[in-house]
C-alpha cells in the first residue's frame, strides 16, 4: 500500500456532482476518495490530537475536533449552536459576539430533507447545498427564509411537532431512502404552521421570516457499491487501525466491508492513510 496523507483529520469536503464527490481532507492534502472504491485502504490513528480551533495537543476530543477549553469558551461549542431557538445574544451574553455577527446574525433557511424519511433543519445560506450531503440526504426542499440562526431555530420548533428533526443514520447507510413528495409535504405542514409563522412574524417583524413556495429541490446520489447489511462502527478510540475494502461513501461516512467510520466525528485526531 502506498501511504496518501498524514497528518490532523477534518471533515470531508463535498461537491455537488452525480455522485457526490468527495475529498478526505488530512492534513494539508486533500485525497479523492471516489477514485478509490472498491480498493482496500488504511487509516491508522497515529495516536495525538490537536484542537481545531487553537492547536493545542489533548487526550480527548470534545464537540468533533475542541479541546476542552475551547468547548468551554467558544460561541460556536455553546448549547445554543444545536438548538438555535436557545440563543442568548440578544440577552447579551453571547460567548463571542463578533463571532455570532458573522456566523448567527446572518440569512438561514429551514428546509425539509430525507435521508432516512422526511425530516425538519436549517443551515446557513452559505451552507446549501453541502449541510445536505453531509447529512446523506436524498432529495431536499428550502421551505423557508430568515433573518437569523434564532429566528430558524424558533420556526424549526413550530415545524418539530408535526414532522421529525432526528436523521436515522443507520437507516441512511444501509441503502437509499425512497423518494417522497418534499413539495406535498410542505403543503401540508404550511397549512399546519401558520398560526406559529404568524406569532413570530408579529414579535420579531414581518421580514424575520419569508415562506419559500417555489423553493428549489435538491436531489444527490452517493458513491456507494454495496450498502451494509448491518452497521458496525469503526472507533479510533478503540481500535487505532480502520482497514477494509472501501465500498462507498455516504454522509460523513467512509463504507467499508469490515463497518463504517464517522469522519467528522474524528475530526483532529492524526492520522495516516493509506491505499
């Protein structure tokens, strides 16, 4: 085998392409995992761990990628950033305000996606369409427009009662989700949501929010030979050596025929790969 890339772990980056390509990103290299379907490849932890945010070594990764510290102080590790609706800027008591201007206080969409079935999330604007395929999803519908990462967490709550927010990722593994009507099933849920819309239109101002009717669909297919039958996971913390024949590439996910492996949530470790 023939070693590809050493160094720090980071998520891997996405275009938007039929199938989706992928780039493992290690280090200063950038590795095309398409061209190695069907090959076997290595990925051994080397055993250290650097923070992604200010580089310091650590025992244990916190939040894919901090170390503890970091989880501690930084805005972008806070509670607030996986349930929106709970952001306290306005409060402010933000942990970094500056940080919040350029990343919260910005347009996001709300949208309906399917990975494993019909499911609710937002993203930044600038985040179309990679949060999608990071997430493994199939097909996906922008269903609303607004003013702030709050504002999208507020409306995705409203939305959280009549449809689910969760990805089943072992579902989203073992094969392709079966097209659904994204477009129908806004109808519906439009009909359900707009007393809530309405509410939050009349606190936060009537351009806090903007339904999107005619909303762009999204549809991705993945680089996949051979879904798993059943989901074994690889962890580096338990075992420093991921081998196998690669058979695909989903999500975050590398598919082996011995299991598969979350690459975001091995962000910073130090590795070497190999094909």
């Amino acid at each position: 085998m023939k070693t590809l890339a050493t160094g720090p772990l980071e998520k891997m980056r996405t275009t938007h392409q039929t199938p989706v390509e992928y780039h493992l990103r290690v280090g200063d290299e950038q590795v095309l995992v398409n061209d190695l379907l069907g090959q076997p490849i290595q990925l051994t932890f080397l055993g250290e761990i650097t923070c992604t945010h200010c580089g310091r070594k650590t025992k244990k990764s916190f939040n894919q990628g901090y170390c503890f510290p970091c989880l501690k102080k930084l805005a972008q590790c806070d509670s607030c950033i996986i349930s929106p609706e709970k952001c306290h800027y306005h409060e402010g008591t933000c942990r970094e305000p500056e940080w919040a201007d350029k990343y919260c206080m910005q347009e996001h969409f709300v949208y309906l996606a399917n990975s494993s079935g019909i499911k609710v999330g937002i993203t930044r604007g600038n985040q179309v369409p990679t949060r999608w395929m990071d997430q493994g999803a199939v097909q996906a519908l922008p269903i609303a427009r607004v003013t702030t990462r709050r504002m999208s967490g507020l409306v995705e709550v409203a939305l959280k009662k009549h449809v689910r927010d969760k990805t089943d990722w072992r579902a989203m593994l073992k094969g392709k989700a079966e097209t659904v009507d994204l477009g129908k099933k806004w109808q519906e849920l439009h009909d359900e949501v707009s007393d809530d819309v309405a509410q939050l239109q009349n606190e936060f101002g009537s351009d806090s929010i903007e339904l999107i009717d005619d909303g762009k669909h999204y549809e991705f297919e993945y680089p996949v030979l051979e879904h798993p039958g059943k989901v074994k996971t690889h962890n580096f913390d338990k075992e420093p050596l991921v081998e196998g024949t690669l058979n695909g590439i989903k999500g975050q996910y590398l598919i082996l025929d011995t299991g598969v492996l979350n690459v975001r949530k091995f962000t910073s470790y130090h590795v070497e790969v190999r094909a």
